[in-house]
C-alpha cells in the first residue's frame, strides 16, 4: 500500500540529515506505528508520505504509484491526515469543516450532507446535536473527533496521524484510542501513526517501527518487542512501560 | 451665526459633498484594489515584507498637505488626479498593515490542515487565509477611510472640490458659517462611514449574514445619497467647457475671482472658479490650460518664475515678465489692473512711535529684540532674503502664521512686526505703520491679469477681459478687502462694490 525505498530528508543549507535512507512497507489495512523521541525524524517521514515534507532522495509509492510523479494536492485529497494541531477551521461549522473534501472533491450537495451525517455517528457525535456547532463550542476531545471524521470524509484508504491523541487527557485520549481502533478495523484503513508514546504504540499498532537519529532501528509486533528486543534501543524503551506496569501492580497488591 | 449666512453655504453642499466623497471613495477602492493581491504577495514572501511595509510607512509619516502639493508637480496637473492619487497613496498603509497582518496571523495549525487536506494555494487563500482575516482587513479600511475622508479636505489647494472649500475660503475671508459647515460635514461623512464600516466589521467578526447585509445597505444609501445631486448636476454641466478663473488663498484673490467670473457669466460666458490654490501650483495650471486666467502679481513671477534677484524698475519689469511668460510659456499677460498689493513690513503705530522706527532701515537696529509674524509663504522667499541682506535684518524670533491669524497676532503683541500686503483693509483698521523702503529691497507687486496659452486664442474672452486693465484702484481693492476681513461681508458683496466703482470709473474716463 506505502512504500518507502532509502528515504532520506535533509534540511537547510548546513545539510542535517533528518532521515537516513530509510525501507518500509506498509501492506494493506496495516497499522503501523513510527515509534522515537523528538528529533529522531518520525514525524519527517510521515509528512514525506503526502508530500508535505518533499524527500531528498530516494522513493516513495503509495498505491502502487510513484509520488514524485504525482500531483500533490491530488495525492493528499486520497489520505486521511490527523495531527496534534487539530486545526479545524474556525470560521467554518463542524459540518462544514467535515465537508471540506467532499467540496473540493465536487461532490454534490446532497451526497455532501449525507456524508456528514454519517461521519458524525461514527465518531459519537449526533448530527442534529453538533452539524452546526462552531469548532470553539467544543471540548478538546469533540474537536479531535471532528478531526477524525473530517480526515474520513472523502473515504480514504490511508491515514496519517501526528500524534493525534498527544494533547487529550488521558480518559478522552483511551477512550479515543479505542473507538480509532475499532474504526480502523471496520473500514479497513492503512493508517501510520507517529506517537513518542510507548503505552499508544504497543496498544493500537499491528506493528512498531522505532526510529532514532533518523534511522529506523527496530522493527516488529508489540509482542515482539515486548519480549524479545532486538536493539539496546529499544529494549530501553520498552523498559519504562514495563516498570510502570510492575510498580501499579505492586500499589495495587499493597492497598490489600 | 444667522440663518441666511447658513443657507448661503449649505447651497454649496451637494456639490462640495459630493466631490468630496467621490473623491474619497475612489480612492479608497483604487487602494483597497491594489492592497489585496499586494499584500497576498507580500504576505507569501518574507523577503518583501519589510521593505514594502517600510516604504509606505515612510509615505504615510509625509504631512497630507505635503503629499497632495507633491501630487502637481509630479503629475503636471491639478484637479482630482493629484488629489485621487495622493489619497490612494494614503490609504495603502492601513489597509496594507492590516491585510498582511491578518493573513500572517492565521493560525499555523488551521494552514497545516488546510494543506495536509489538498487544498491548493489559491483554495487555502480564498476558503481559509482571506476569511480568517477580514476582520482585520476591514478595520484597515475602516481607519483608511476616515483618514481619507479627513485628508480629502486637504484637496482644495491642489484644485479638487472637497469639502475643504469651505474650511479654506472660510478661513481666508474670515467667514465661520463656512468653516464650521465644512468641519461638521466633514466630521459627519467621517462618523458614519466608520460607523458602517464598523458594523461591517462585526458581521465579518461573527459570521452574520444579516449584519453584513444592514452595514452594505447603508453603506450604499449614504454614498448614494451624497453622491446622486453632484452627479445629476455634472450632467448638465458637461454640455459646454466653462471658463476656469483661478484663486490663490487670499481674500483679495478670492474676490478678483468672483469679480471676473461675475462679468464673464453677465457677458453670456459659461465660467466656473477653481479657487484657494497654492501660488506655483496655480500659475503652472494656467501655463497648462487648466485654468484659464487669474491675477497674479508682478514680484511674485519676478522672483518665482523669472528668478530674477535684483529688482528692475516697474516698467522695465512688466515688459520683461510680459515677454517671458509669452515666449516661455505661451501665457498671455493682458495688463496692470492698476493697483500694487506690495509684500510689507508693518508695525504697531504706538510701537512704532516708542522705538522711533519709520522705515525698514531704523527697524533692523532694533530688530534683534523683536520678533516678526509672517504667513506662509514670505519666510522662504527671495524678497525676505534681499530684505535680510540689504538692511540687515536679524530679528530676536520667527513665527509663520495664517494670514488671517497674522493681524492679530500682531495686535496682541504675540509678535511686533508682521509681513504685510498693502492693499490689505487691516492694515488701517489694526492701526499698523507700514515701513517704507528706502533702500528698495522690495520690488514692485503690480497686480496683472494673465491668460492661458488657449484663453488667449480667444477673442471674445481676450476683448471681454481687457476692461479690468488699469480699473482697479489701491483704494478699491483695499475698500473691498476691508468689505471681507473686517466688516464680514460676503465676497461676492465685495466683488459688487468692485464692479460698481469699475463702471462709475468708466463713466469718468468718458466724460
């Protein structure tokens, strides 16, 4: 479905390599995290995906297609994009913020509105409640379900998501994690997904993709990387969630 | 202020009015045209942001005033075009500013979506930068148009109607009614359309159709109201190309003005007047037929056009500037009206008589303890610098004044002596000694009338005009100043007198 071939992204006249000639395949319906820290060039090589961010060297197919041949703005129209900002348009109602594609797209007005109806039950959110609430009349947690429908609109078979659970709290940001899950399942969505946060990876992907320095440096189910780390790395990072887990386990034991 | 005097102005005001918003709005929709894609680019490019903002910053700090009179030169001519485009330049800023300001502040976050989505430059331009930032590109145009509107009646002196005639006019010949209508019709225009535009501004604010509909209406039925009398008039008026008799800022001009159009109109010759503009911009209007005469006089184009220092005799003079003006110019001088309105120093009589000061020579003995009020114009102009190098002349302090102000300034002792104009009807009625000039620093100020290089072709006009040849005495025009400045008549009353003491004169002349 993607398909990243020595990859590289570097940036500025000082030539810093953000991404180093990275592989990946991403098949079919496949959920695949980008798992590192700030500046180890995950977020680099999602945005290179729908060419926001334009490669260096290297290629890029999504679809079977060579996104160096493509049209931009056609290639994004075809991918869901989720991210932290949210940046839903504040002048523009829910129902028009999700109708955005669809418009660009053409569509008419009645398959237009109908989508939109659609989209708000699938996200939990009753259309006759929300169609024409204005984007600063919701919680953080409503707005990034606008987001996720809107990315849906135009019926994508991919998803780019930024970190697109990093500034919920926490109950909104499980509960969310849970419906996108179950969303991916029933469309059968391709999604990649860029996330620092070790609990979210080994949670939703099919499977984790750890990068550092702009390198991919594991790679592999969150079984796999559970209990059987292949790169120091890694085994670092699996470590906190580990401990965490241990130490509720123990406060749990001691309360009885 | 009575009621007849008030009536009297407010005929001028759909004319004034009209061209006075005319004029605003045209220039403000020349700005409003030119900012937008102008600050879509420079909003785009980082490069270009701080010069270009730079740039109209510099030519908003320059004074309206200054603006406009640098309008005529630069484009050759008077009338609306320098005023439309001095405007244009002055409404650039806000409107600019704003725009850019506006289109930088939308957030980052909405512009990733918009561009992660698929929408194309133009798409994210039009459905996302130009929305977000209309509240602030409205308040651009809110501010530009008041400083428009408030810059407009600066417009006159360049030979645009505006409003400004009032205030101008009024000024010179010392009549408030005219004043005060022009400040509050001014002041009005101003208050509403901010007012609408304000209105328009909320409706962009909260996305409400209805608002945005009740603000263009009314925004429509004010430029319409005050635009639709000086439109059907100008239809009228297009038929036949009038005479244009012009004025500079004085009251003497403005009556010789009303005096020539009276006659010109009474001899079945369609004439309008052009009337409170600059000296140089006046006289380089008649060189390009835009106006067709005025009186100007002899020092003046001595030492402004000729630029000739040293003083001539009368006679000499006169013939000379008659020849140049001709070859030069193609400009008709007709002739002497027959009166000097000579440039003066003038003092206090009592002062005077305590210092022992009589001429110009005594003064400048005293002068470095005394100061000297001037209009204008006199300051920098080559008659004080042959005054100042011939006597001497080193006075405590220097203070500029509008002439109408000047008098009593000097009255109340705020200044001791003033530059003066000799036919000027307070020079008796402030009690003032005017110095003589023993040294002859001061040449001679012969009023002349002057033709423009098309007037000049034209018989009928040449004929009709040479009756003012010499039948204008010193006493009248100081009678018919003293009419305006001081007994608060109108300047149409003062041209009357003019008239009737021109014809008696004739009468004399033939028995």
């Amino acid at each position: 479905m993607i398909s990243l071939r020595q990859v590289s992204k570097v940036f500025g006249p000082s030539g810093t390599h953000a991404v180093r000639e990275i592989s990946l395949e991403v098949q079919q319906g496949e959920f695949i995290v980008l798992l590192g820290e700030s500046g180890s060039g995950k977020t680099t090589t999602l945005k290179m995906i729908n060419l926001l961010i334009e490669p260096s060297a290297g290629k890029i197919m999504v679809e079977g297609r060579d996104t160096s041949a493509m049209d931009p703005v056609q290639l994004r129209r075809r991918i869901g994009y989720v991210f932290q900002g949210i940046g839903l348009f504040p002048h523009m109602s829910v129902g028009e913020n999700i109708a955005v594609v669809p418009r660009l797209l053409q569509w008419e007005a009645q398959r237009v509105s109908q989508r939109v109806d659609e989209l708000l039950e699938l996200v939990n959110l009753p259309p006759e409640d929300y169609r024409t609430r204005l984007p600063n009349e919701l919680s953080g947690g409503q707005k990034q379900r606008v987001g996720l429908a809107r990315a849906l609109a135009a019926k994508p078979r991919i998803m780019l998501m930024d970190e697109p659970f990093g500034a919920l709290d926490p109950l909104t940001r499980d509960t969310l994690q849970i419906e996108f899950k179950r969303l991916q399942q029933l469309l059968g969505l391709t999604v990649v997904m860029v996330t620092h946060d070790m609990m979210e990876a080994l949670l939703m992907a099919d499977r984790v993709i750890v990068m550092q320095q702009g390198c991919i440096v594991a790679s592999g189910t969150p079984h796999d990387l559970l209990t059987a780390p292949t790169h120091p790395y890694a085994a670092t990072l699996i470590q906190t969630p580990k401990r965490q887990a241990d130490r509720l386990e123990d406060l749990a034991k001691q309360r009885n | 202020m009575d009621g007849a005097a008030l009536g009297q102005q407010l005929q001028f005001l759909p004319d004034y009015l009209g061209s006075h918003l005319l004029l605003t709005m045209a220039a403000l929709a020349t700005g409003i045209a030119v900012c937008l894609p102008l600050a879509v680019v420079v909003s785009r490019t980082k490069q270009l942001q701080w010069p270009v903002l730079t740039i109209v910053g510099i030519i908003q700090t320059v004074p309206g005033l200054a603006l406009l009179a640098l309008m005529v030169p630069l484009l050759g001519r008077i009338g609306f075009l320098p005023a439309y485009i001095a405007l244009v330049l002055y409404s650039v800023l806000p409107i600019l500013r704003n725009t850019v300001t506006g289109i930088l502040g939308v957030d980052h976050s909405v512009l990733e979506a918009a561009r992660a989505m698929g929408m194309t430059q133009n798409e994210m331009l039009f459905r996302v930068e130009l929305p977000l930032a209309a509240p602030f590109i409205i308040a651009g145009i809110q501010t530009a148009t008041v400083w428009c509107v408030g810059t407009a009646t600066l417009a006159t002196p360049v030979g645009a109607t505006s409003l400004g005639n009032y205030i101008f006019s009024g000024l010179q010949t010392q009549n408030f009614t005219a004043v005060l209508v022009g400040c509050v019709a001014a002041a009005f225009l101003a208050i509403i359309l901010d007012q609408l535009i304000g209105l328009m501004k909320r409706a962009a604010t909260a996305r409400s159709r209805p608002l945005a509909v009740i603000a263009g209406l009314g925004l429509l039925l004010t430029i319409g109201a005050a635009l639709a009398p000086s439109l059907l008039n100008s239809k009228v008026d297009r038929s036949q190309a009038p005479v244009v008799v012009g004025a500079k800022t004085f009251t003497e001009q403005y009556i010789l003005a009303a005096l020539l159009t009276g006659e010109l109109e009474q001899a079945g010759i369609p004439t309008t007047s052009k009337a409170s503009l600059g000296s140089t911009i006046l006289f380089d209007a008649l060189a390009a037929d835009e106006v067709d005469c005025y009186v100007d006089y002899s020092g003046t184009i001595w030492a402004n056009i000729l630029k000739r220092p040293n003083i001539q005799p009368r006679d000499v003079m006169l013939d000379e500037i008659s020849d140049f003006l001709m070859t030069n110019h193609g400009i008709l001088m007709l002739g002497p009206l027959g009166f000097e309105n000579t440039y003066t120093l003038a003092m206090p009589r009592r002062k005077a008589r305590e210092l022992k000061i009589s001429s110009i020579e005594e003064l400048s003995s005293h002068a470095s303890a005394l100061t000297i009020g001037s209009d204008y114009e006199f300051f920098s102009r080559p008659e004080w610098e042959a005054l100042k190098r011939t006597y001497g002349l080193r006075f405590a302090q220097q203070r500029t004044f509008d002439p109408s102000l000047m008098y009593a300034a000097v009255k109340e002792g705020v200044v001791d002596v003033i530059s003066a104009y000799s036919t000027d009807g307070r020079i008796v009625t402030s009690d003032l000694l005017i110095l003589s000039d023993p040294r002859q620093a001061l040449p001679p100020y012969e009023a002349v009338l002057l033709l423009s290089p098309k007037a000049s072709t034209r018989p009928d006009l040449v004929q009709m005009l040479q009756h003012f040849v010499g039948a204008i005495d010193g006493n009248s025009i100081r009678l018919a100043n003293k009419l305006v400045d001081i007994d608060g008549k109108s300047v149409e009353a003062a041209a009357s007198l003019l008239h009737e003491r021109m014809l008696s004169g004739r009468k004399q002349l033939g028995r």
